[in-house]
C-alpha cells in the first residue's frame, strides 16, 4: 500500500510564548532571595565545616558562608523558606556534601522524609 505525502498547510504555525516561571514560583524565588540575605547576614561561619571535618580530617573548610544548604531539599520534601531546614555553608563544603552523600546523610547534613 503506497501512502500519500503529507499534506501542509501553507499558514504558518501560531506560537504562543513560553513563561519562563509560573507566578507561584516568582513569588516563591522573591521570597526565597530574601530568605538567603537574612541567613548569610546573621550566619557568620560555615556550619558544616566541623561535621565535615570530624569525619574527614583531609577536608578543608573555607570558614566563610557563600551558599545556603537544605539537609531535607525540595526533592525530598523540604521547604527551601524554612530556617530550621537551612545551613550557611562554605562552597567546599557544599560540594563535599553533593559528593558524599552517604557519609553526609550518616552526619546529618543530608535527610530525607523518611527519617522522621
């Protein structure tokens, strides 16, 4: 059975743009930035770096917060405007944790919703 080319439309396709982020998540990320201006105001020192250190002497602290860390993430059921669910955290330390986190979890630094 021969089949027939397809038949086009000669009127081009009507594209409607793409939002970038619904209105919930803008306002979720305004509050969100605010959020993390408070904590590395009011949160002077990595709060890892001894964690990580008591289990890895070879790990080396920055001391000095530049992100914010949730044990518990968005992924896992986390909120990311909770300050109980929030560390000011070194980059080194940071990615110790996303790159250890068996031993991360084991020292607290990463939770998940089944351990409550």
């Amino acid at each position: 059975m021969k089949r027939s080319p397809l038949k086009r439309s000669s009127t081009p396709l009507r594209r409607t743009p793409i939002r970038k982020q619904s209105a919930k998540r803008a306002k979720e990320q305004r509050l969100r930035s605010a959020f993390v201006k408070d904590i590395m105001e009011r949160r002077l020192r990595c709060e890892a770096g001894l964690l990580i250190v008591s289990n890895n002497p070879e790990h080396r602290c920055q001391i000095t917060p530049v992100d914010v860390h949730e044990p518990l993430t968005r992924a896992r059921g986390g909120s990311i405007l909770d300050p109980d669910n929030a560390l000011a955290v070194c980059r080194a330390c940071h990615d110790w944790i996303h790159q250890h986190p068996a031993a991360a979890k084991e020292i607290g630094l990463l939770r998940s919703n089944y351990d409550n």
